[in-house]
C-alpha cells in the first residue's frame, strides 16, 4: 500500500510538471475532470507564490521526494535501517508543509484544489504508514 501511494504522489506532481510545461498528454483530461478544473486553474495552483520552497517548484520537489521514497522503500532492509530515521523525518517536514499549503489553499487563495487536498492528505498517510515499515 506505501508503494503505491508513493508512486501516486510521483505521478501527481508529474501531473503538475507536464501542466506547468504546458506538455499535453491524454491522461491530463482525466485527471482535470477529478479535479472538476481545466487545466488553467491547475496552472494558477502552480504559478502562486507558495507554490515554490527557496525558489524550486513544490512539485519538483515532489518529484524528488516520491523518488527518493521508492528508493528507500525498495532497499533491502539490512541497508534500509540505516536511512529510516532520516526518513521520517523528512516524511514529518513534508506533513507540516502540506498543512500549511493545505490551509493557504483553502483560507488564503481560496482554490478548492482536490488534487493538491488528495497529495496532502496521501502526505500524512506516508508519513504515519513508514514508521511500520
């Protein structure tokens, strides 16, 4: 179940990735018919001024993050032990600033971005299901 929610975390912020380059793909109707969105509105979520930590875009980050987790959780566990608290850490860092982005959507910029409530809420699930890892 982890696995799979990391690597629906990855293809979420590649969602995010191909609107931002503006790279049509099928798929991307799909998803913006979830979202009850066109794609305009998802690149309005992308182009606000939270949308970016020190400059990277947050799903860059993403991008990384989800990778870096499927690494780790296809370690074997003779090696994985040695990362774990490095990871949960970074899980708990990640969980904090999906509240916040969560928060700022929903109170500050007032955008009812299912998406990026699904990828916040997938955050907090990660975080809790890799301390039973």
């Amino acid at each position: 179940m982890l696995i799979g929610l990391v690597l629906i975390g990855f293809l979420i912020s590649l969602y995010f990735t191909l609107v931002y380059l503006d790279i049509s793909v099928p798929v991307i109707d799909s998803v913006a018919n979830f979202c009850r969105f066109d794609t305009r509105q998802c690149q309005k979520v992308i182009e606000t001024e939270s949308s970016h930590l020190f400059g990277v875009a947050n799903f860059v980050l993403g991008l990384f993050y989800y990778t870096v987790l499927f690494l780790y959780l296809i370690l074997p566990s003779s090696i994985a032990w040695i990362f774990f608290i490095l990871v949960v850490m970074a899980c708990w860092v990640v969980v904090i600033l999906s509240l916040y982005l969560a928060f700022e959507l929903r109170y500050v910029l007032k955008i009812p971005c299912r998406l990026c409530f699904t990828i916040h809420g997938m955050n907090v699930a990660i975080a809790v299901l890799i301390l039973f890892v």
